[in-house]
C-alpha cells in the first residue's frame, strides 16, 4: 500500500470505528482485516473506480419510483433523520474540447468558450437552478479558470446560481479562492458558491509544486482556512503548506453571508464524515455503479453531522451525474454514446480501465443504474427512484459535456431538462408528504 493510500485508509476506519463505537480490539481493528471490515461497510469506491461495478435491473412490472435495494432498503428506517428539501436542478460542465468522435469535427478554444456560455445562458432562461464549472489543467478541458468563465456568465444571466465543480482545493490557495469567488458573488449580484474537493485527476499537484503524499493533509488544512477566512475579514491562522496569516484582511467580502461553501466528494468514508463535522453540504460524484450503493456513506455524513449538533436541514446532499437528454431515450442514448466511450477510453489507457464497451454504457443507463440518459419522463422516474434511495437530495447535476457534442444538441438538451425534466420532478416531489 503506497503511502497516500494507507493514510486516507487508516483515516477511514479511525472515523467509521469512533463514529460507530467499534471497540479497538473488535475484529478488524489492525492488519488487512482492517481493510475487509471498511470494505464489507461503506464501500471505498472513488468516482472513476466505481463506474464499472454491476448493475441490477428491478423485476418486471415494479414500478420505477418503487424499486426496493435489499438490504439497503430494509435498513432505511434505521438510518438518521433527512430532511425533504426542493430539489435543485442544474448542469455541470468540464469545458470539453474533445473533437467528436463521430464526424471529426473540432472547435477552436474560442468557439468551445462562447458555446459554453451559450448554454449557462439557455439553462437560466429555462427555469434551471445551478450551472457549475469543474477545474482541471489537462489539453481536453478548458477549465482551469473557473471564476474567469462564471463571472462572463453572470454578465449574461439573472437568476442561475453559479458554482465551482469542483475548486481543486488542495492546490489553490483559499485565499485567492475566496477573493475570486467573492468578487464572482458580488459581480452576480449574490449567486456564487463554491465547491470544494481535491479532484480525480492530479495534474495540478506537480504544476503547482505540490507533494501527493500530501493529498489529504493539503485538503484538510486549506479547507480548515477557507472557513476561517469566510467567518473572518481579519485572520489569524497558521498551518504546515501556507504561510501564517497574522490578521491580515481578506478583501473583497462577498454580497452572501456567509459564501456557500459545499464539499465535492467521491467515494472515501474519511470525506463524508469531514463534511458532516463541519456542517457543511456534500456534492457527491456518482459517474459510475449503481447510486443506491452510496446510501451507507451518506447517512455516515449525516450522523457525523447530528454527532457534532447540525440540524437535519442544514446536512444537504447534492448529487454530480453524467447524464443527457433527447427527445427519446434512443435519441439521447446514440447522441451521447461515441463522446463518452472516447472520453472514458483515453481515461483508460492512464487509468488501466478496461475497454468502455456500448453493453455496460446501455447497462449503467438502465434502471438502477449511475447514467441519467433518455427522455424526459424515463430520466425524472429515475431521479425519483435515487431520490428515494438516498433518503432525498437537494441539488442535482448533469455532467453533459464529457466530450464534445453537437451544439444544437446541447442545446436541446438543456431546454428539455429545464422545461420538461424539471418541472416533472420537482411536481412529483411536491406532492410527497413529508416523511415520507
């Protein structure tokens, strides 16, 4: 086990065994039998890794919304309190500059920038909620400078919230994290949020510098400054990987108060219980696997969340999911196919992932499945469905750029999930009794 990984493990089950008061000489509580027990209790799948887990389909005639998970179902009532929330609706976008798999075409950098703002603008004229953009420093994406990209947005839109998804944390320095996102919340007129994580992909720690050894210590201690500096115009902090603060001001101060801050995660029990500590909501990456299989790690943030004394309500879970629409589900599962077998296995080749093959693609859209891909009305009984799973969620995203897509496609897609998908889901949910 190389050094990183044993940290974030024996972080993970330090966490799981105070959390649920395992005694220190219970069975897995050193060796190898240590990894069995964290395994066999909240599965330590990162985003990408669990992609290809299987997928079961439910028995014919059961209705979608009413899909039982075994055993995961059966526990349901004994899991912490929820709170029903709203549903947020939104997109999330990479800035993919892929040349499209099947014609060839390519954008210029320019052309895939004024594009992506095309869309921000279509999802706030359509009714949306959120649009996010992610951080990477890799050719294929154009991203990394979300702030620069969100704050044109906010001079073309009114009402959509706009996020990082995620700020690569670890990193950046939370100073200037937050004197972009403060400048952003005050050029929107109060819509900025930011989340939080350490991102999939590692670029960015050799660009600027930084160990990989140091992985989980440099989230943890920036995080730890960003909320001192969104509490505090004047800061006193000192910490391992920055240079003290001594009170000096953190300039400008957002419109918001306090900036909403959530924590981008993937599949770490550690993370989970981090967030719930610190009360703060959760954006959970689900690309991959069957999304009920997270309910154990969401209800371990939300008991670490009721542990430290967080109300219900302030213990919001948001969901990150690949997805697409069309006028049918053929249409929506044949338009976004080529881009993201292409994205995913040019991943691979770095990854050492097997071959993304159209058969697990058709079988992860299936019914239980991660992918959000079809028509209106299949993809809303599906957001129900996990809904229900997770003991609700609050705010949604599509990831709908892995790759380049056809702009007049993208575009479609967007307008039906504002104007169709949306209003679906958020009527369905508005007629569910509380507690239910």
């Amino acid at each position: 086990m190389i050094k990183g990984e044993s940290h974030r493990f024996l972080s993970a089950w330090s966490a799981i065994r105070k959390l649920f008061k395992v005694p220190i000489n219970a069975p897995g509580s050193n060796g190898e039998d240590q990894r069995t027990l964290v395994a066999s209790t909240v599965p330590l799948f990162e985003p990408f890794i669990c992609r290809s887990a299987s997928v079961r389909h439910p028995t014919p005639g059961i209705p979608k919304q009413r899909i039982s998970h075994g055993k995961q179902a059966a526990s349901a009532s004994q899991s912490p309190v929820s709170v029903t929330l709203p549903m947020q609706i939104g997109i999330d976008s990479f800035a993919a500059a892929i040349s499209d798999p099947t014609t060839g075409a390519t954008l210029t950098p320019a052309e895939r920038l004024n594009h992506l703002l095309d869309e921000i603008e279509l999802a706030d004229n359509v009714g949306l909620d959120v649009f996010g953009i992610g951080e990477h420093h890799r050719p294929e994406f154009l991203d990394s400078a979300p702030p620069v990209i969100l704050a044109a947005a906010a001079a073309r839109t009114k009402n959509i919230r706009l996020t990082s998804a995620v700020t690569v944390l670890s990193a950046a320095d939370p100073v200037r994290v937050f004197q972009e996102f403060a400048t952003l919340d005050l050029i929107s007129n109060g819509r900025a949020e930011i989340v939080a994580g350490r991102g999939s992909f590692v670029e960015s720690y050799p660009l600027f510098g930084l160990q990989l050894d140091d992985y989980d210590s440099l989230f943890a201690e920036k995080l730890d400054l960003l909320l001192k500096i969104r509490d505090n115009t004047h800061v006193h902090w000192s910490g391992q990987h920055r240079p003290a603060l001594t009170g000096q001001g953190i300039y400008p101060r957002p419109l918001q108060n306090p900036l909403p801050i959530w924590v981008g995660v993937g599949g770490t029990p550690a993370s989970f219980v981090r967030a719930g500590t610190l009360g703060l909501p959760l954006m959970v990456a689900i690309i991959g696997g069957e999304p009920h299989r997270f309910r154990p790690l969401i209800d371990l943030y939300r008991k670490a969340g009721a542990r430290a004394g967080h109300a219900p309500e302030k213990l919001k879970v948001g969901l990150h999911s690949i997805g697409f629409l069309a006028d049918t589900t053929d249409q929506a599962a044949d338009t976004f196919y080529p881009g993201y077998a292409h994205t995913f296995n040019e991943i691979g080749k770095e990854r050492g992932w097997s071959k993304t093959t159209r058969a697990q693609f058709d079988a992860t859209r299936g019914p239980t499945g991660a992918l959000l891909i079809g028509d209106a009305q299949t993809v809303a009984e599906k957001i129900l469905s996990v809904n229900e799973a997770l003991g609700g969620i609050a705010r949604l995203t599509f990831q709908m750029g892995v790759s380049t897509l056809p702009h007049q496609k993208m575009m479609r897609a967007i307008e039906i999930l504002g104007t169709q998908l949306a209003s679906m889901v958020r009527k369905s949910l508005a007629t569910v009794p509380d507690g239910t």
